[in-house]
C-alpha cells in the first residue's frame, strides 16, 4: 500500500486491524496463528519489490500502532510514517498468516484503518 500525503501539513499515521465479517466473526487477531486466531503483519519498506520475510514484526491489532521507529518501535523497514511531510510517500507491506484451524467455513472480512494525525 503507497500512502501519500496530500495535506499541506506533516502527518503521522497510525494503524489498527480488525475483523468485521457481518455478524460476527470467530476469528481473531493475534500476535501468534492457532485455533481461529490469525496474524496481520505491517513494515515500512522500499522499493517494488517485497521486503523479506525477517523484516515483519510488527502485528497489527485491534490496538492502534503509530508509526515510528527506534527504541520500542512499531515498525522496521527503510521508511517510517512519522511526520510524513506534505507530497512525500511511503510503501506499507502486509503479511498475512491463517489460522492454524476454522471453526468457520464462510468468508471472513478484516478492516484495516490508517489515520492520519498531525505530530
């Protein structure tokens, strides 16, 4: 995902995940796969073609993260969301992982929200 500021100011941005099946969902998300539990990963990186695999460590949850890096960091990667100056972008990357089993067999919708906040 390329997020671009189009403002006239900074922003910061910070995410957050979540299922949001209509009626529900057995599913959760985690920081590890199991029984209806499910990992959604995120990284700041460069560059068209994909990040390795090492470079995923930050889960995204239903607990919004705010992009930084450096001592107790979110995100790793070349790129960072913080202080996004005005016509700058950056990539964002995902990492999906299943779960391990379903107690469901019908489609299951996950959100995810990105806000923009001045820093």
């Amino acid at each position: 995902m390329v997020v671009t500021n189009v403002g006239n100011w900074p922003a910061t941005l910070i995410l957050s995940a979540s299922t949001a099946t209509a009626g529900g969902s057995p599913w959760a998300l985690s920081t590890a796969i199991g029984v209806d539990t499910v990992t959604l990963q995120g990284v700041w990186y460069a560059g068209m073609v994909g990040p390795p695999p090492a470079s995923f460590n930050t889960y995204l949850t239903t607990v919004p993260r705010i992009s930084q890096t450096g001592a107790g960091n979110n995100y790793v990667g070349t790129q960072n969301g913080v202080q996004l100056a005005p016509g700058a972008n950056i990539t964002l990357w995902f990492r999906f992982f299943l779960p391990t089993t379903s107690s469901t067999v019908g489609p299951e919708t996950f959100q995810l929200t990105s806000q923009p906040v001045y820093p």
